[in-house]
C-alpha cells in the first residue's frame, strides 16, 4: 500500500497542475498514453509540467503493482473528480497511520503475557528442581527392593514358562487316568471316545520318534514311547476282544455289520494278524451258523432234532416240498444262491463301502510289522474285491459239503438219461452264476477268481459227475439197443431207436439251449454231448446199411437218417458245425445215387455200351470218326435194336426212374437226384448224337438220300431235345 502512495499520488497531482480544461485529456491519457510524433516538440519546455509528464509516460502500465493499485481503487469505489484526487493521499496516509497503531497495540498485550509465562515456568524449576531431590532420595531406598521383586518376577515367568511346556509336554505326550482307562479296561465300551483315544496313543507314539530325534538323553522318549506302545497294545487287544464277542451276538438270519464295527474292523486291520484271527473266528462261527441253516432248510430239524419254528409256520422243508430229483437239486442250489447273496450284502459295506480304509490300515499295519522286510517279496496288494469272496465262500464251505453229499445222491440214483442231463445243466447254470457272484458281482474280468472258489470248484465237480453219469447212461442205452442194429427196414424208414435218439437228443438241446454258457463256447461245449447222444445211433445206423438188400437201399437209408439227424440239429445254432458235416455226408451219398440213377436211365435205355464206346471218340477227329464207323454198335442192325429199346423205355423212363428213389423220405431231394441223372444222361446222349451226325458226313457226304433209313440218323432217329422233353 505504501509503494503504491506515490504513484496514486503522482496521478493525483495532474490536477494541481493548475492546466485548466485538460482533465480529460489527462485521464485519456492514462488509459492510452500517446509518444509525442517529434522529439523536437517537447524541446525546450523544462518545466515542472514537463517533467511530471514525462515521469508520468515512462511509467510501464504492465507492472503488477501498477495493475494492484487500479484494482485497489476499483475496490473503493473512489470516484474520479478533483475533490477525490486532492484527498486521496490523506485518506491513505491515515489509514497506514490507524493501522500502525493497531499493530502495536497488539505487540503490547503480548509482551504482556510473555512476563506472566516467564513468571510461571519461575515457579515451575522450583517445583521441579524439589521434587527431584525428593525422588533421588526414594530412588536411593527402594533400590534393593526393586531388585529383589524384578528377581521374583523373573523367576515367576520361568516358573509359568515350565508350567506351560509340562503341561503341553503331559497334553501332547501323555494319557490322562481317564484316557488311559477307557483305552484298556474291558468294561468301558467301544466307542467314538475309544477310537479317539487310540488315535491320540498312535499320534504321542508318532511324535515321540520325532523327539527321539531332537533329544540329547532320549530316556525321556523311550521311556514315553515304552509306555505308549503297551497302552496301544492294550488297546488293540480290547478292541479284539470286543469284536470277537460282537461277532458272537451278530443277527444270525440277517447279519448286519453296524457303523461301529465296520470302524474296529478297520483300524483292528492295523493289526494284520489280529484282524485275520477275527476274520478267522467270523468264518468259523458264519460257517456253523449257515450250515446248521441249511440242514434245517433241507430237514426241517435242526441237527439235535428239535424241529425249527419256520415248519410251524408253514414252511415246508426242501426234502417234504420237492417231489422230484430236478425240483430237489434246484430248491438246494437256489437256497445256497440266496444265501451267497445275503452273506455278500451283509459283508460288502465290510470290505468294500470303505473308501479303501481298509486296505489302507492293512498295508500300515504291514509296513509296522518287524517281519515286514522278510514278508516284503512275497506281500501282495490288498484287494478288497477278493477278501470279500473268501470270506463269502469260506462262510459257505459247510454249506458246500452239504450240498455236495445231496447232490452226489441225486446224480447217483438216477436212471433217467435226460434227468441226467438236466441235472448236469443245472449245475452248469449254477456254477457259472455262482462264479460270477464270486468274482465280483457279475464282472466277467475276475472270472478266474470266481473260479478259485471252493464252492464253484464243488458245483464243477458235481457238474462233471452229472455229465459223466448222464454218458453213462445214454452208453448204457445204446448198448441195449445193439440188437436192433440187425437189419435195416425194408421201406428204408428211420429205426425206431433212431428216432428215440433223436426225441432225447431234442429234450437235450432245448435244455442246453437254457444255460448260461457263452456264445463262443457253445458249440465247442455241446460237441462232446452230440458225441455220447448222437453219433452211437448213426453209427448203428451205418452198421444197419451195410447189410441192405441192396446199395440204393443203403444209400437210401443212410440219407433218410442222416436227413433226420440234420433236420433235428438244424432248430438250435450250437449244433452249426455238425449240421454241416451231415449235409457235406448226405451230398455224398446223393453224388451216389445220382450215378446210380444215371446207371438206371443207361441200362434200361440199353444205350449204356453205346455211351461206353462213344464216350472216347471226338465228333471233330476224322480218326475217331472212321473208327466210329466201324463198331459194330453202329452197324445198322445193332443200331436199330438200340433205337427201338430207347423207344420202348422213354415214356415210363422218369417214372421208374422216381419209382426207384421212392423210399427216400425227401421228396423233392429224390426228385433233384433224378433230374440230375437225367441231365448227365441227356449230356452224353448229345455227345453220341454229334458222333452220328459227323459219321454220316463221312459215309454219305451231301448225298440226296442222307436221312434216309440208310443213314445211322436214320437208323437211330432221335434227338437230345427230345430226350430232354421226355425225362423232364
């Protein structure tokens, strides 16, 4: 404000210049100051006017504080007339001068309050210096005080440290009283806190091989893990014990392995030979349990002869309700089926709804076994699938002899060949049911372990036995009918005995065709049964042709049998091959009686020593020809007679020639045949036809009288169409 007096001051002062009519042309001026256009105007004035405008037009109206002060009078609203231009450096002048005295004012009242603090902090060094003589000399006395309690305290907080590490130490690494009793007194239960604590004993036996680890004197480790392994060993053998009588008062009819037991077994399989005696025990007991079931299914009664609660209820037994051997085998072997069934379901949540728990304490309790590294070669993986099987089948081995001494009288006493082979179908059904069932619920993968099975193993020894006995028997069949092997019938029919063969062999197959066996096997598997059923009765039916009146008629009956044979064989696809190996027999014997009918047709024709000299010669062979000529089959009266017996023998030709295959019980076969025969006849009768025509070019060349009687077409007049007319 005080540098910008002067120039308001100094523009305030062009009114008192005392130039009357230039106020507006000063204040233009300021707003747009002009240069005077020449220097030399301005020459020679050297006044104080002079050097007010000049000092007025060197100033820069660009320069801020210029600018401030404008802006200051703008803000003042100051008017711009002479009055206000002569008052204006008063006024500010005045205003410098109030606020000046303002300002020391203030600067008084301060130096004020600044005495009164110095007077305070006077007071306060007083104080201070006081009380600290006092607290130097409280300092001096509790001195050894202070001491002593920071000793104390120190000792304290190692006191609670040690406090605080025994009692981790006792927490991680020791059983309580109470823990320790629910771990090893038989009368506490099993339960979730045993199990708990068992596996807090494993963690502290754990944890203790790490401490062995870290300690200097490891008397302490040893000392804990001593004492931990015979809690655990305690431990294990209540829970044996506890499972040993569980499985005791397990459901006999039903049983059914609970949450809590599935949880012994498992962590008892940390146990291997603990866990296998269990399951030993388990065995034996399920196996006494189901075979006492079975004598009382089959009796009745149980083995003291006390008579079961089922009979009161209306159950009858196995022996009263099957009235036949079939119906006795196949109550038996479908009870031991529904009995696999349930002892299965009752021991797969065991084995198998584990999530693999068990083969996983199995394979730990291994790794923990001292005689694990000797055991290490020869170890194989737990597999869950397999001991489940044999527990199963070892439960069932009772059951298994039973059934095997019933089902060895079945087979033994009977006499019937087709209840034979039923029997022996059954066991089949069964053997592979079962195999499948014990291999792993129906997968075709593990059928080899199924197949290990002491059971399968019983149902494939009684299956070998039926099928030997149902040979047996057809053998001794088929020896009682050796002396209808005599003859064979007169009208060539099948025999009896073959017919019987074939009604047996028919029930034979509609019962194989019910079993289980595989696509690929079952051709293969029923070969044998066709050996023992079948071929003893073509065989006898051979025998029979070869004492036929005659080789037609053993033709004739051969294929009337094997036809039979074939038809019979040809309803099931298992019997494919040999199907085939009757037809390929059965072309064989056509091929014969086609060349036997073809005989007929040449004999009875009388053509056949025709056809026999012909036959040689070639129709386009000059040589053959001219020998042709001379036979004296061609002489005109041989020829003729020749004629003539054609003649005579042709209407009735193929009638006869039926007449002959009239036993053949295939119709249309014995048609075939005939056509055949009729068709090779017609050949060679074309060829001795060509033979006479080129033998008359020879004797008669283009002669006018070449069909005359003279001629050998003359002579012998008919043609291979015709022939064909009249034996078609």
């Amino acid at each position: 404000m005080a540098s910008e007096t002067p120039r308001t001051l100094q523009l305030g002062g062009l009114d008192n210049l005392g130039v009357p009519g230039k106020a507006d042309a000063s204040s233009a001026a300021l707003i747009s100051p002009r240069i005077p256009s020449s220097a030399s105007s301005l020459k020679g004035i050297n006044n104080p006017l002079t050097s007010k405008v000049t000092s007025v037009l060197s100033a820069s109206y660009t320069d801020a504080e210029f600018r401030g002060s404008l802006a200051l009078l703008d803000e003042r609203h100051v008017r711009n007339n002479a009055e206000t231009r002569r008052r204006l450096r008063l006024d500010v002048q005045k205003e410098v001068i109030n606020s000046n005295g303002e300002v020391i004012a203030e600067f008084g009242r301060v130096a004020e309050q600044l005495r009164r603090i110095g007077s305070t902090i006077d007071k306060l060094n007083k104080t201070y210096d006081v009380m600290k003589t006092e607290l130097d000399t409280a300092h001096i006395m509790t001195e050894p005080v202070l001491e002593e309690a920071s000793s104390l305290i120190e000792k304290r907080g190692n006191v609670d440290t040690r406090r605080k590490l025994l009692g981790a130490f006792v927490g991680q690494f020791v059983l309580s009283e109470d823990e320790m009793v629910v771990l090893t007194q038989t009368a506490d239960p099993v339960d979730g806190h045993f199990f708990a604590v068992l596996q807090k004993a494993k963690k502290i036996l754990k944890d203790c091989e790490v401490l062995l680890g870290f300690e200097e004197n490891p008397s302490l480790g040893s000392e804990v893990m001593s004492q931990t392994s015979k809690n655990i060993n305690n431990g294990y053998q209540k829970l044996y014990k506890w499972v040993q009588r569980e499985f005791k008062n397990l459901n006999l009819e039903n049983p059914q392995i609970g949450s809590a037991m599935s949880r012994a077994l498992r962590v008892l399989a940390q146990r291997p030979t603990l866990f296998q005696s269990s399951l030993d025990a388990f065995a034996e007991a399920r196996e006494s349990i189901l075979s006492d079931s079975f004598y009382v299914a089959l009796t009745g009664t149980d083995a003291a002869g006390a008579k079961s609660g089922s009979r009161h209820q209306g159950v009858k037994p196995i022996e009263m309700a099957a009235h036949d051997p079939l119906r006795y085998a196949g109550d038996m072997l479908a009870w031991t089926h529904s009995a696999t069934v349930s002892e299965r379901e009752a021991l797969e949540a065991l084995f198998v709804g584990d999530g693999g728990e068990l083969a996983r304490g199995l394979k730990e309790g291994r790794e923990n076994d001292v005689w694990h590294l000797a055991d290490e070669a020869n170890e194989a993986e737990f597999d869950p699938i397999k001991a489940l099987n044999e527990v199963v089948d070892r439960d069932l081995a009772g059951v298994g002899r039973l059934l095997r001494q019933r089902m060895q009288q079945v087979v033994q006493t009977n006499e019937d060949t087709i209840l034979a082979f039923k029997l022996a179908n059954l066991l089949n059904f069964y053997r592979l049911t079962f195999s499948k069932l014990l291999s792993g619920g129906g997968g075709s993968s593990n059928s080899t372990e199924g197949s290990e099975s002491s059971l399968v193993q019983t149902l494939n020894d009684l299956e070998t036995e039926a099928l030997r006995h149902f040979r047996s028997l057809v053998r001794d069949h088929v020896a009682s009918l050796q002396g209808e092997f005599a003859h064979a019938p007169a009208d060539s029919a099948q025999p009896d005995f073959l017919q019987d063969g074939l009604e047996q062999l028919v029930a034979i197959m509609k019962t194989y065709d019910t079993s289980l066996a595989s696509p690929g096997s079952r051709e293969s598997g029923f070969a044998p049964i066709l050996a023992e059923a079948l071929d003893p009765y073509l065989s006898g039916c051979e025998e029979m042709a070869k004492k036929a009146a005659s080789p037609v008629d053993s033709l004739i009956f051969t294929i009337n049998c094997l036809a039979a044979a074939r038809e019979t064989l040809s309803a099931y696809d298992f019997t494919v091959t040999r199907v085939s190996e009757l037809q390929s027999t059965i072309d064989t014997k056509a091929a014969a009686l086609v060349n036997n009918q073809y005989g007929f047709f040449c004999e009875q024709s009388g053509v056949e020593a025709l056809f026999a000299a012909l036959a040689p010669l070639a129709s386009d062979n000059k040589g053959d020809l001219q020998k042709a000529v001379k036979l004296s089959l061609l002489q005109p009266q041989a020829l003729k007679l020749a004629s003539q017996r054609l003649d005579d023998f042709l209407p009735s030709a193929l009638m006869d020639a039926v007449e002959n295959l009239k036993p053949l019980q295939d119709p249309r076969l014995a048609r075939q045949l005939t056509e055949e025969a009729a068709e090779k006849f017609c050949v060679n009768f074309e060829h001795v036809e060509a033979i006479l025509d080129a033998a008359d070019e020879i004797l008669f060349g283009g002669a006018e009288d070449k069909d005359s009687e003279t001629t050998l077409r003359g002579l012998f007049p008919r043609t291979t169409v015709e022939i064909r007319v009249l034996l078609s």
